[in-house]
C-alpha cells in the first residue's frame, strides 16, 4: 500500500487530496490545525487515514512529527494560507511572519526532515504554488514571494535530489472557491463569496485531479511547474500612476 502525506487536509485542496488518494486505496498521514475536522475526517475513511494535529508554524512540532513517521511515498506541501490582500506599508506585521513561517519555513523543515525517508521509497515531493508567484497584485507581495519561494524551492531541489529518483513538483492554481479567501479575508463568507461571484472558478477537487495525475505517472516523468487557471481568469494590464 502506498503512503502520502499531505499538509494542511481539514480543507479545501488538502481535504480533496485526502478523499482521491484513499479512494485509490493509498494510506494517507493527513496534518491540520483543526482536531475537530481532523476526527470528522478520520471517522468517515477510517483507517487508511490517520490524522495528525500540527501547526506547520511550530517548527519543533513540525520536525517532531515528521522525525516520527514511516517511508512515505509522497508529501503534498499543500498547508499555506494569504494574509489580507493589503498594501506592505499598510499592513501589520505579525500575521505576515505567520505566513511566511508556514508556506515556506514549515515547508522547508518538513520536507528535509522526511527526504531520507521519501528517498528510500524514490517517492515523489508536490508542492502547492499560485499563480501568484508569477503575477504581482497590489497587496500581495509577501503571500506571492512565499510562492515564489516554493516555486525555487521545488526547481532547486530536483537539482539535489538529481539521480535519488525522487520527482518534485511545483502546482501553481490561480482561482480556486476553497477556504482560501474566506482566511484572507478574516473570517469574511460574503467577500470570500463576491471574489468568486460569477468566475466558474476551479474547484478543489479539480486541483486534486490533476495532483493525482502528477503522482501516478510513470516513474521516469517529473513535472517540473503546472499552472492552472479557471477560464474565466487572465491578466489585467499594467498600472500606471499619473500626476495630476
Ligand atoms: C491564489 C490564487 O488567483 O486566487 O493562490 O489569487 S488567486
């Protein structure tokens, strides 16, 4: 039986990778913040899953966990969220050090203490980017350099892990209806919903299809970057800034 382990399952894309994998007969160590939804989800797949409660923003905890774990087969780094869409020079510090401490220090730490154990089984490391870490926006510069980040990160260890057999891959979603902007906007169903209003955005689960088919491709294949778009979405042009 195959394992993964994937980050962040008590919502949105981690939760629809949980559901896919044990669907497809893997054993899946799911981590989350939320023990409620974590015992939701461990009694319904009951026990090809087993649930872990880790704050990827505690770095002891995070190599805790993952110094006890079994040869793992796979890690989907999916845990992130995007602080509020605001300005840097408006914006309050804190919460952007949490974010910068679970989208890439959780993940870096993670991800080094399991890759003897990924390396034995020559198992695979996807990663969850944006689209983000391609195109600016206002307000979002430290949430897109975190993506960036993870984007490097992935390219730069298919270097490290040359002839281990160990694939990475970097997943860059642009819109997809999950939690995501119900978080970035502190707790806001309505603006979560007007974001989303009208744009057919990507489901989870299409993100979790296409996670899927990264990881059961032949051994010898690496997607190295995957971009995934909603139709409805593209790009704005430039702004420019006029004096009066
Ligand atoms: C977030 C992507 O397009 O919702 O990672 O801003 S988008």
């Amino acid at each position: 039986m195959k394992t993964a382990l994937i980050t962040g399952v008590t919502a949105g894309i981690g939760e629809a990778c949980t559901r896919r994998f044990v669907a497809h007969g893997w054993r899946v160590i799911g981590t989350g913040r939320r023990g409620d939804r974590l015992k939701r989800l461990a009694d319904e797949l009951g026990e090809p899953f087993t649930p872990i409660e880790l704050d990827m923003r505690d770095q002891e905890a995070v190599v805790e966990v993952g110094a006890g774990l079994p040869s793992v087969d796979l890690l989907i780094n999916n845990a992130g969220y995007a602080t509020e869409a605001v300005p840097l020079q408006d914006a309050d510090l804190d919460p952007i050090r949490g974010m910068i401490e679970t989208n890439i220090v959780g993940l870096v730490t993670l991800t080094r203490t399991l890759l003897p154990r990924l390396i034995e089984r020559k198992g695979a490391v996807i990663n969850l980017s944006s689209v983000a870490a391609t195109y600016p926006y206002r307000g979002g510069c430290n949430y897109a350099g975190t993506k960036a980040f993870v984007r490097q990160f992935s390219l730069g260890l298919r270097c490290d892990l040359q002839g281990t057999g160990v694939r990475v891959t970097s997943i860059e979603p642009g819109m997809v209806e999950t939690e995501f902007t119900v978080v970035r906007n502190g707790g806001d169903q309505a603006a979560s919903d007007a974001f989303y209003a009208g744009a057919d955005p990507m489901t989870a689960d299409d993100i979790a299809a296409s996670i899927w088919w990264i990881a059961t491709l032949p051994a010898h294949l690496n997607i190295n970057v995957l971009e995934l778009m909603p139709v409805n979405q593209s790009w704005a042009g430039f702004a420019v800034h006029r004096s009066a």
